[in-house]
C-alpha cells in the first residue's frame, strides 16, 4: 500500500566528495587537469594511430579503440563534477541519471573486455609467432572490438532496464559524485533482493569471464618466457605486454573493490577515491602509460612531428 502512495524523485543530490570551499577549488583545479591530460592523451593515441602506417597493426587497433571508451567514459563523469564542484547545490535529473548509468556500465564493461581483448593478441604474439597473422586478422580483430562493445551495449541495457523497475519515495540523496546502480539499488525504496544479486551475480561474471582471459593468457605468456634461454630474448619478450599489465592491474583492481563489494564504496567516504582511480585517474593513465614505454608508439610520434 505504502508503494501506491509513492511519489518518485526528478531528480537526485549528489553528494559529492566534501562541501568546504577552498577543497572544492583545489579538487576542482586537480580534476580539470586530469580531464585536460584524459582528452589530450586519448585523443592523441587515436589520431596517431589512424595517421601511422606503422601503428597499422591488431595491437595498436585494439589500443585504439581503448583510448576511445576512456575518452567516452571519462566524459561521462568528470564535465559533471567539474559543474558540481563549482556549484552549491548538487543535483541530476532521474533522466541524466538514468542516461549516466547506462553510459557508464557500457563502456565500463566494454574496457573489461577490450583489455581481455588485447591480453589475447599479447599471448598470440608471444605463444604462437609463426600464427599471429592469421589468428589476429582484421577480420578476427572487428570481431573482438565489436563483441566488446555488445558486451558493454547488454549490459548498459540491463542495468537501466533495472533502474527502471525501481521505485525512489524517501530518499534522493547519493552518497557519490555521479549515478551508479549499485548506490542506487540501496537507495531505492522498492525490495532490492533481487536486484542485489542480479547486480552481484552479472559484474561478478563479466568481470570474471574477461579477467580469466587476460590471467589464463598471462599464465601463458610467463610460462613461455621463462622457456626462453637468453635473457635479452626475456626481456625483449616481456617488455611488449609491460604496459598492457600495468594497464589491467590498475583497472582490475579498482574495478573489483568497487563492484564486487558495493555496500562498501557507496557508504565510506575514503572509498570514493577507489571509485576515483577507477573513473577518473586510470582513463588518464592509459595513454601515458603506453606512450612514456613503448618504443613504436614513441617513435611514431616522432616521425609525425618531423613530417608536420
């Protein structure tokens, strides 16, 4: 009876990270920065690979579209923030939220799977050299990217078509600085128990599924690298997917604090920075990361320079 009497939210408060105003500046400045270093980085990658034969390569298609999603999902969050730090009252329309949600948990599953992605065409490369080029052919690599991408597109429809089903009476305060489903799911008024689950039991196996890839694939690759006599050989060997595993160590590592123990970041204020790493600060790290260490990456840039 009391949910027929319901009358839902428009909109929903952010709570955001603190509400001193000096820290609200410095945290401003530091996250515009970090936006500014996200476009540039991301958008940076993308043009050179598109502008460098030499980067013509599955690797760098994958790296690519990478750099692509942490632009998009980068921009899903910080421009909000920015706005909000900047203002007294923090709020989002249900439809913006909705919109953020769906956004978010696309391209968020979408990266999972884009590093599963790359793990494969790193265990290819240094497993199997003599059948890389016709295991990782274009055609191979369309479908990964696309797959990843569906992947991501099923599970943004899912978790808003949950939202949907939710009803919001009491409360429309987020202990967050952006619309996540988790949070959402315990601030809701309706019965969660089945949403608990359904949302524990989908990010465990996505995250679990494209994890497994890129553990079995690493599994793989220190196994045939130690088989290798020379050191120069092991260290040549390694230093090709160096990059892509610090890369994944960063984002699986935030991602599963965040997700696979939701009551947690939602409630205690020193989690959010979790969420941070995850959101924020690793869609920033990509692209420097295979930048500052790649040799092919660093010379492509070299040579577009002196051609321009």
């Amino acid at each position: 009876m009391a949910q027929s009497n319901c009358t839902q939210v428009t909109q929903f408060i952010l709570v955001g990270f603190t509400e001193e105003p000096v820290t609200q500046g410095n945290l401003f400045l530091l996250f515009l920065l970090t936006y500014l270093v996200t476009i540039v980085g991301n958008l940076g990658i993308i043009i050179l690979i598109r502008a460098s034969p030499h980067l013509h390569s599955p690797m760098y298609y994958f790296l690519g579209n990478l750099a692509f999603v942490d632009l998009c999902s980068s921009t899903i969050i910080t421009p909000k923030m920015l706005v909000d730090l900047m203002l007294e009252k923090k709020s989002i329309a249900y439809a913006g939220c909705v919109a953020q949600v769906f956004l978010f948990d696309l391209f968020g599953i979408t990266e999972c799977f884009l590093l599963a992605s790359m793990a494969y065409d790193r265990y290819v490369a240094i497993c199997h050299p003599l059948l890389y080029p016709l295991v990782m052919s274009p055609k191979c690599c369309f479908q990964l990217v696309t797959g990843s991408y569906l992947m991501g597109l099923t599970n943004g429809v899912r978790h808003t078509i949950g939202m949907s089903t939710l009803s919001f009476c009491s409360s429309s305060t987020i202990n967050l600085f952006f619309c996540d489903i988790s949070p959402l799911i315990s601030l809701s008024t309706s019965d969660t128990t089945l949403s608990h689950i359904i949302l524990t039991t989908a990010a465990s196996l996505l995250g679990v599924s494209s994890s497994l890839v890129v553990l079995l694939s690493y599994v793989a690759i220190i196994l045939t690298i130690l088989s290798i006599n020379s050191a120069e050989g092991k260290r040549k060997a390694f230093s090709t997917c160096t990059s892509h595993l610090v890369t994944v160590s960063i984002f699986y590592g935030a991602c599963f604090f965040m997700y696979l123990f939701p009551s947690s970041h939602s409630s205690r204020g020193a989690d959010k920075w979790a969420v941070v790493i995850y959101t924020i600060v690793t869609p920033m790290l990509n692209p420097l990361i295979y930048s500052l260490r790649n040799k092919e990456v660093k010379e492509a840039l070299r040579r577009l320079l002196k051609i321009k």
